[in-house]
C-alpha cells in the first residue's frame, strides 16, 4: 500500500485529492488530506463581499464536503515535514507518512509584516479585502463613504490573483457612480509594479482603462509603512500617498511550515519547485501545487486547474520509480471585473504574454476587450468550482496547455516576465 499525504485543502489540494483518488484504486493508494480547519472559501467571491453583491456565507463550505469518498481528512495543522524519515509531522505532534507529498498550502497575508498598518486605523479607516473578515468590514465603511480620497495600495508582490486589487478598484468607480457621488470621491491605485499590471502589453491596456476611468495610478511604490494618525502610506523612496480610506493588499508569503523543513522553500517559503514538473528540486516525492509553488506564473485558481492532470502524471510516476516527465506550461486564466457589467478575459503562459482574440478558439470569449459575455462568465465561476474545478473534472473544450487558437498573435512579445517583483531586503 502506498500513502499519499496532501498539506492543505483549499483549491489546489482538494482537486488534487480528488483527481489522485479517481487515477489510483483505495486499495492501492491510501490518500490523506491535512488542513487547519473545515471552512472552504470560494476566494474568487472575496471581491464581491465589500460592494455587497456577496456575503462571507455565499462563499463558504464544509473542506471535507468537497472530498471524494476514500479520501481522509485530518483538521489539523502541519508543523513541518520530516524528509529523510518520509513523514509530515502534525502540530500535536503525530505524523503521517507517505510516498508522495503533495503541498498545497496557498500563501498567507502578513499584514504584521509593513510597519503601522495594523495600528488604531486597521478595521476603522485602512482594511483588506483578501480575507472575509476584511472584506465585510470594507463593506460596511464602503457602505457610508460619501466623500473623500480613497487609496488601493499593493503593499508588496507576489500575491495572489494579481488582478483582484485592478478589479476592486473598476468595481469601486462603478459602485460610486451608481451611488452618484462619484465626483466626489478620488481613487488612486498604487503599486509596486511599474504599470497596472505584471505583463507588459496587458498593463498598458489596463492602464488605459484606469484612465478612462479616471483613477490615479502610482507606479513603482513600494510600501514602506502606514501611518494611521496621519491618514498617510509611505513608500521606500520617501513618496506619501494621504487617504480617507485606504484599501491595502498586505505581503504574501509561503505556509511557514515551509521554513521549517530544510531546504524546501525560497526566502519567502515558496515551495522550490521545477517550474515544468512542479516536483521539488530538493526531494524527488515532494510536489507543490497552487499558491505555494514558486514557479513564475500568476497565484490563481486557474492555475491549480491546469496543474492538476500534469501533477497526477508526475505523482504516479514517482510512486512507479519513474522520473516525472509531464509538463505544465504556465497556464493562466483570468476575468477581470471592470465594471458597469462588463469584464475582460485574459489568458497566457510561461512564455506567451496575453493577446487580444477570443478564449478558447475563434468562436469564444473576448480575449483583453470588455463585454457583458466575460462578466456573466466570471459570475458563473462560483457554480463550476464547486461543480467542476473541486471536483478535478476537465472544462469541456478547454485545454490544460494554453490554447494558442483564436489568438491575435502577431506581433506580440514573447518575453518571458518573472511573476515576482519582492525585494526581500525591504
Ligand atoms: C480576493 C481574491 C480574488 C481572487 N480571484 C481569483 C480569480 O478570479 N481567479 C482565480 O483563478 N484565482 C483567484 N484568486 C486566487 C485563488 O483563490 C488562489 O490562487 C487559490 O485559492 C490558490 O489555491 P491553493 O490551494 O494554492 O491555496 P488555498 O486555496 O489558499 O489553500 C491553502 C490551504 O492550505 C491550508 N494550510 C496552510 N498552511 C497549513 C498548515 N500548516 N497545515 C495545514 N493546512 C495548511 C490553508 O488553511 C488553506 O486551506 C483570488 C484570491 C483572492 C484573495
């Protein structure tokens, strides 16, 4: 009998779990998921919450409801992996061992991490929406702001779904107009990318639809520190951006049990990991999928979908004493809510920046031009994660690998960008 043990069960770990337990028979393979605890949260549905088109209850289910039959579930918490004696060791101080370990363990905020930023003003004037209590607290102070300045600040990168702080502030244009106090209210978007977005050709569109939209964006602040008596973010290089209410997305980093197994991770205690093969380029049983892989490709759902199939491959060819040979592209997938109804899709790889076109083939959806089509796409999406995504299914006539059909690829640059930008010295 082999064991595979999975270290979270958000996302990625759950459709793994799922896909591994159709690929391998219960009485070959014996499947373990490990998490903290049993709340699933539709992430993606964050973004709703502040504007209150969602509520933190619309998002959430049981982690364990998710779970094919034959898959055991332990709510606890990993403490650290022993990889020379093969065991993840839980906090109480049991262990599990395995085969194949698969770590799926997202990324964490770390508001604590920026100086000043969880002082008298978090949950009163400065908030998140990247976690529910965040986010239902935003929408409450959203609720009564009638005038004023409100800033968006990416405190820091890599974080997950680089667009969502683009898309809050598109949705927060709308919701002000629709309150009609619009003229009333300044939105500035402050990152520490040099344009609105990651890739090159995107950002500039996107930069455009800031401007049209009359948002203020500061490129290439770096947040330093935030000074709630003052109403002021700074950033490293001494600039001062005053708010009314800002919206902050604090640093990311990597489960810290990640740190506490030699080797495994990066400075941040992202997972090192072959960026094709996503197995550890420290132990050959160790892979990582999602959020807490370090590979160069946005942290999204939709990439844990395209990793799926290639992480099944490679986990069966370990456990077979065969050398993984699928490879994953670097897939990406997004909408991203503009507004007023509307949303543009964008879709890409390692190598591929996004284009315009249509997703997946010539008779698809808009690719990187706003239509309604993408906005009810993207409402949509909550039905098929749970339905479809969980469960490990294919989308029919969607590829893993990036379908290059339907593209305007002419022309497009081809260049390869590194999906982080976080200078850890700061
Ligand atoms: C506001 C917002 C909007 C987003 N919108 C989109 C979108 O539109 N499209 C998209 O594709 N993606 C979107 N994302 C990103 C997406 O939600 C994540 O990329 C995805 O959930 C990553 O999956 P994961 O399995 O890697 O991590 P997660 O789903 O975060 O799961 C990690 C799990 O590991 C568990 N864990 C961590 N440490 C331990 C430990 N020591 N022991 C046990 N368990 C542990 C955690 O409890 C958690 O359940 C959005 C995210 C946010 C915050």
């Amino acid at each position: 009998m082999k064991h595979i043990v999975i270290i979270g069960g958000g996302t990625g770990g759950t459709l793994a779990a799922n896909r591994l337990r159709r690929h391998f028979a219960e009485e070959e393979v014996v499947i373990d998921v490990v998490d903290g605890n049993d709340d699933h949260l539709y992430q993606p549905g964050l973004l709703f919450i502040p504007f209150g088109i969602l509520n933190h209850e619309d998002i959430v289910r049981s982690r364990t409801a998710q779970l094919h039959e034959g898959i055991r579930m332990h709510i606890d918490t990993v403490d650290h992996i022993d990889p020379h004696s093969h065991r993840v060791v839980l906090g109480g101080g049991s262990s599990l061992p395995y085969d194949a370990c698969v770590i799926a363990s997202g990324s964490v905020l770390l508001p604590q991490a920026t100086e000043g930023l969880l002082g008298p003003g978090w949950m009163e004037s400065v908030f998140t929406f990247y976690d529910p209590v965040g986010a239902t607290a935003l929408a409450r102070s959203l609720g009564a702001f009638q005038h004023g300045r409100i800033v968006i600040d990416i405190a820091d990168m890599p974080i997950k779904c680089p667009v969502a702080p683009l898309e809050f502030t598109f949705l927060a244009d709308w919701y002000f107009h629709e309150k009609g106090v619009r003229d009333d209210v300044s939105i500035t978007f402050a990152t520490p990318l040099s344009g609105a977005f990651t890739k090159p050709v995107c950002s500039t569109s996107l930069g455009h639809l800031l401007e049209e939209k009359h948002v203020e964006l500061v490129p290439d602040f770096l947040c330093s520190s935030v000074d709630e008596d003052r109403h002021i973010i700074a950033s490293y290089d001494g600039r001062e951006l005053p708010y009314d209410l800002a919206v902050v997305v604090p640093i990311h980093e990597g489960a810290p049990f990640v740190g506490r197994t030699e080797g495994l991770g990066d400075a941040l205690n992202f997972v090192k990991v072959d960026p094709a093969t996503l197995q550890s380029t420290s132990y050959p049983d160790i892979f990582a999928i999602g959020d807490a892989a370090d590979i160069p490709a946005s942290k999204a759902g939709s990439v844990a979908h395209f990793e799926g199939e290639v992480l099944v491959r490679n986990v069966d060819a370990v456990l077979r004493g065969v050398a993984p040979s699928a490879a994953f592209d670097g897939h990406v997938n997004c909408f991203v809510e503009t507004g007023f109804g509307k949303a543009l899709l964008i879709d890409y790889n390692y190598d591929q920046e996004p284009v315009p076109g249509h997703f997946p083939s010539a008779l698809g959806l808009p690719l990187m031009k706003e239509s309604r089509m993408n906005h009810v796409a993207k409402l949509l999406f909550q039905w098929f994660y749970w339905h479809g995504l969980l469960p490990g299914r294919e989308i029919p006539g969607i590829p893993d690998a990036m379908p290059l059909s339907g593209k305007q690829l002419v022309g497009a640059v081809q260049e390869r960008v590194p999906a982080g930008t976080r200078r850890k010295e700061h």
